[in-house]
C-alpha cells in the first residue's frame, strides 16, 4: 500500500446492522431533527470556538465535510443503524508521512446509547484507516467526566495515554481531556475481528 496517498472518498462501510456512509444535502430534515432531540444530550460534550462566531448553515457544513475528505484529511461519516441515523463519527486531523496517525471523534442519539452501536463503528473506521487508509495510529480524545464514551474505548481496549490539560474548548472553556490510543500492530487482524470475537454485539 502507498501510504502517501489518502483514503478513497465517498466511500460506505458496513458490518452487520450498522452504516459508516457520508452525510448528504438530503439528510438535512433527519439530521436536524436528530440534533434537536438530542441537544441536551451532547452540548456537555461537544467543542465550541473560543471566539465565537455566526452559526455555520448545514449546506455549507456538509460541502466542508467533504472538501476535508476529498482532501485526505478527514473521513467524515454518518452512523446509520438498521438504516436509521444514529450519530456521526469523524476520522480527524489525518496525517500521514511519518506519523500515518489520525484522530477520533463521534457523538450517537441517546436512544441508542448503550446497545454497542459505537464501539462497532469505531472499530470499523479504526480499520479501515489502518488497512485502506495506511495509517499506523489511531487517538481518541474524551473528557473524564463523559463515561458512556470512555466505556466505548475501555470495550475496545483502546491504551490510557494519559490527561491533556486544557486540551478542548466546550461549553465556554478549554477543557481537559483524557488521550486513548491504538496502533495497528496491536491488533492483529483487526480490531473488528477482536470486536466481535469477545462477544461484542448490537443489541
């Protein structure tokens, strides 16, 4: 594999019931919607910019989304269960050379929280970074007071590489945050196979 070259965008990962595809114009209603209902549920956990700013419409939200993947910095997805949109999962600040390491980040509606629908997408965008991506490691980074997504990287057996100080900025101030990490020769034949060998299941 060339490990220079970015990951192909669009592309659409699936495993059993659940869906890593990219966000389009038409989700707009079901996007919204699903945002709206779980506003309460995420705003504890999500960033904000510490110099505020206009709130960014969904049609110029979704062209971002996919300039970054065209790009090969980012791997955008949304998360469908059954064909329902659940949430979304962002593979993040790829960099390649060599460091071939990337960061991420998910969010999933609380009334699917809990059922192993995220550490299965996880471990699918994990996978495929590594294995059609070329990349070497994957970080995710989550606040210690967030528990349902520490539970995600403990299932997984993502590595505690410590605290970062001030390290994101959410709700009005730089928060810190707890680093997990994987590299792929840590998990021989992929962390789905592993997923899915220790009894891992959607429910």
């Amino acid at each position: 594999m060339d490990r220079t070259l970015p990951p192909a965008w669009p592309v659409t990962l699936v495993e059993g019931p659940v869906a890593l595809r990219p966000l389009r114009r038409r989700d707009r209603g079901t996007w919204e919607e699903l945002r709206r209902r779980n506003a309460a549920w995420l705003e504890r956990w999500e960033a904000t910019s510490p110099t505020g700013g206009p709130p960014v419409s969904y049609r110029t939200y979704v062209r971002a989304l996919d300039r970054q993947a065209r790009a090969g910095v980012s791997l955008p997805f949304v998360i469908d269960l059954d064909g329902e949109m659940v949430g979304q999962l962002n593979v993040s600040s790829i960099t390649r050379g060599s460091f071939c390491s990337a960061t991420i980040g998910y969010w999933v509606s609380e009334h699917v929280a809990g059922r192993g629908v995220m550490p299965l997408a996880v471990a699918m965008a994990t996978d495929h970074a590594w294995y059609e991506g070329g990349l070497h490691r994957i970080e995710i980074n989550i606040r210690p007071e967030n528990v349902p997504s520490l539970r995600v990287v403990e299932k997984l057996g993502f590595r505690d590489e410590g605290v970062r100080r001030r390290f994101l900025h959410i709700q009005g101030d730089w928060r810190d945050h707890r680093s997990f990490a994987l590299t792929v020769e840590e998990v021989p034949g992929g962390l789905v196979r592993r997923w899915l060998e220790a009894g891992g299941a959607v429910r």
